[in-house]
C-alpha cells in the first residue's frame, strides 16, 4: 500500500501541482508572518544585543532603551569607581532631523558613541571604517536607509540638525523596523547635533550642487547668495555638565553580573542597571504588549497560521473526496480501515514535504532580498525552519484526519453505482 498513496499524488500530475501550489503558499504565508513578527522584536533591539557590554546602566524611569530620560556625565565617573566594573562607556540617543540634497527631511536617532571604545560599535560594516568618526560631523548609515536620506556614496552630504553631515561609512542590517533612521557617529559628534538648533550661532544648508555652505546668523535668508561661508564649530569632548543616555559596563572576568548590578544601582542615584539581555527583553516586551505594531504583527502571524490550516485541510480534502471509489474500491476488497488510514496519512506527509521544500526556499530569497532592499527583517532560523516543517506536517495530517473520517464512512456498494 506504500506506492498507492504516491499514485494517487501523480496520478493527475496538472491537478498535483495545483494542490501543492497551494501548499507551498500556505508554508509561504505562515512563515513570512511568523518571520515578519519575530523579526520585528528582533530589530527593536538589535543595539543592546549586538553591543559587547554586560550591563547597561540606564535611567531609573526607563521604559525601554530608546525612550529614557537623560543620565547626567557625573555618573559616568561613578561607575568607574564600582568595585567589579572593568570598563565604562557612554552612548548618547538624542533625536535629530535630516535634511539631505532636493530637500529631503527625515527623522533621525543618532547613537553616539566613542569610535575608539570596546563595548559599542556599528556591526556589518560593509564600507569605510569606523575610526573615520574621529572626523568631526561624519556619519555611519544603514544601506537601507540611504534613498530616505538621499544619499547614494561615500563622501555624500546632508545637514543633521543645522550642521553638516558627511557619510563615511555605510552597514548592512543594523536598522530597526520600529525607528527612526539610525546614525551611528561619535559622542562629540552626536552631542554637537543634539545642542544645536534653532538660535544656535552658525546654521548650514545644502546648495544645489550638493555641497554644504554655512553662515554665521540663523535668521540670514538660507536663499541668499551672499551669505558668509565659516566652517562649522569644532565638537568638544563630554563635560561633567553634559547629560548621556546610557553608561555601558564591562564586567571584570568572574564577576556576578546580579551582585554587580546591585552595586551600581546602590552607586548611581536615580539609575537601573540591566544586562544586555535584560534590556533588549524589556525592549521586545514594550513593543508586543504596549503598541499596537505588536499586536498587529502577532495577530497576523496567529492569522496566518489559520489561513494556511484552511488551505491546506481544503486541498486534502478535496483530494480524498475525488478519490472515494477508489477507497471503496478497497473496502470491498476487504481492506481495513487502518489500511486506508497508512494511505491517506502518507499521501498528506508527501504533500506536507513536497509543498514544504520549496515554500521554504521561496521564503529564505525573499528574506534576504527584503533584508538588503529594505532592511526589513523576516527572521527565519534552523530553529524556526523545523518549527514551520513540524507545522506543515500538522496541518496536513490534521487535515487528513478530516478525511478520513470520510473514507471510513465510505460505503463500498458505492463502486458499483453508475
């Protein structure tokens, strides 16, 4: 009975297509969701995670690591004191806006940090170097967030809160989904951007050949042609006045990260500490259960695993049904109905394989093309891949129980019917 269950499949080989047509969507459709979600929370916290730090001390009022208040620079110099810290570094979140060539204007999140660190980089850099931020007003961007910048190369220009921007660098995967476009610069870099605006003393535009000119009065018409060029104010390093967004910790080897974290909190007034994996959890929480991206997200994946269940359950279905005289064929021939059950299970495992194979390899381009075009994650891991399989086997022996309970009801007279 092993090669029944196999001609039934290619007995009809245009109607065996159609059906794993629709198998192969349903494995699309389930894992695309599921990818789309899980890759969601993934990105929402891909700085935390990806950064070389064991704690990360952050404000007491904290909601998740991008919306915190400010840290003043004191406690910086604190924290390197705590018995068991090995190494401490800032990182400073301000927001920004962008203004690049033809007018373009987006949000931005800045992270500054300090390019000659240990604890903090820009991860898959793809091009330039990290130690070019060391030149003032130079930046580092995500490869898909250039055409929202208007940026196309190296060298490009761009104004980050009325001062110049220079790109230096460009990475590949580092953005997420949930905000604004990321720029990676150093500290006194960022902390320039985020003390300049709207009053400040020199102001810069881009001209239409994409070059940055600035001039020394704010409420000077930026149209005008005879506009003073002077070049930018120099960063200057973090003063003890200053504020930060995060402290990032390095451990001292063999130390308890718990005892640790008690100690800084008990060190650093109105702070918290978390580990790194803390943190990009309670990030991951806070978009799941406090917005409605999440929720949207989630309920489409949940909707996704029941459309393919349908898809499938109909497509089983209908095969058993066109096939009944052939299955009363059987039972008047004195089969059992355990006999049928071998059939049908296994007619619903080589669906389950055959649509499974190359739903999964549609899937697998499909995230890496959307992950380089436009730095959408649709996470798709081995562990993951054999969670789909396993539900694909589910689904279509499920919905081959659904059949059976047809086949056995079958009346083997039926064969004999006109």
């Amino acid at each position: 009975m092993a090669s029944l269950a196999r001609k039934n499949l290619l007995e009809d080989i245009p109607r065996f297509l159609i059906a794993q047509a629709g198998i192969v969507f349903a494995v699309t459709l389930v894992t695309v969701q599921i990818g789309i979600f899980r890759g969601f929370l993934k990105s929402t916290a891909l700085v935390p995670e990806e950064s070389d730090a064991d704690i990360w001390v952050s404000s007491a009022e904290m909601v998740y690591f991008e919306l915190t208040p400010s840290l003043p620079v004191e406690l910086l110099f604190l924290a390197r004191e705590v018995e068991g810290v090995d190494l401490a570094e800032p990182l400073l979140l301000p927001p920004g806006q962008w203004k690049g060539p033809g007018g373009t204007i987006a949000p931005l999140r800045l992270i500054g940090f300090d390019p000659g660190g240990e604890l903090f980089s820009p991860w898959n850099l793809t091009q330039g170097h990290i130690a070019e931020l060391q030149t003032p007003y130079t930046i580092i961007a995500d490869d898909s967030q250039l055409d929202a910048l208007n940026l196309q190369d190296l060298g490009d220009q761009g104004l980050i809160n009325s001062l110049p921007a220079t790109l230096v660098g460009i990475t590949e995967g580092t953005q997420s989904i949930a905000s604004s476009v990321f720029i990676f610069t150093s500290l006194e870099t960022a902390n320039a951007y985020a003390t300049t605006g709207i009053g400040t003393s020199v102001n810069c535009q881009v001209d239409g050949e994409g070059n940055i000119r600035c001039n020394n009065r704010y409420e000077r018409d930026l149209s005008s042609s005879s506009e003073s060029v002077e070049p930018p104010p120099t960063p200057s390093p973090l003063r003890r006045s200053d504020v930060l967004t995060h402290i990032l910790i390095r451990a001292e080897r063999g130390e308890d990260l718990q005892e640790l974290k008690q100690r800084l909190n008990e060190a650093l007034p109105g702070s918290q500490a978390l580990t790194r994996q803390e943190l990009a959890q309670r990030t991951r929480n806070y978009w799941q259960s406090r917005t409605g991206l999440g929720f949207v997200l989630g309920f489409g994946a949940g909707l996704g695993v029941v459309v393919g269940i349908a898809i499938v359950g109909q497509i089983l279905y209908s095969s058993v049904s066109d096939r009944l005289k052939e299955f009363g064929t059987l039972k008047a021939m004195g089969a059992s109905d355990w006999v049928l059950y071998r059939v049908i299970i296994e007619q619903a495992l080589w669906m389950a394989v055959l649509g499974y194979l190359p739903g999964m390899a549609l899937c697998l381009g499909l995230s890496h093309w959307v992950s380089t075009g436009m730095g959408i994650i649709i996470l798709i891991t081995p562990a993951s891949a054999a969670g789909i399989f396993l539900l694909t086997t589910v689904m279509c022996v499920g919905s081959g129980f659904f059949a059976i309970q047809k086949v056995t009801r079958v009346d083997p007279a039926i064969v004999f019917k006109a």
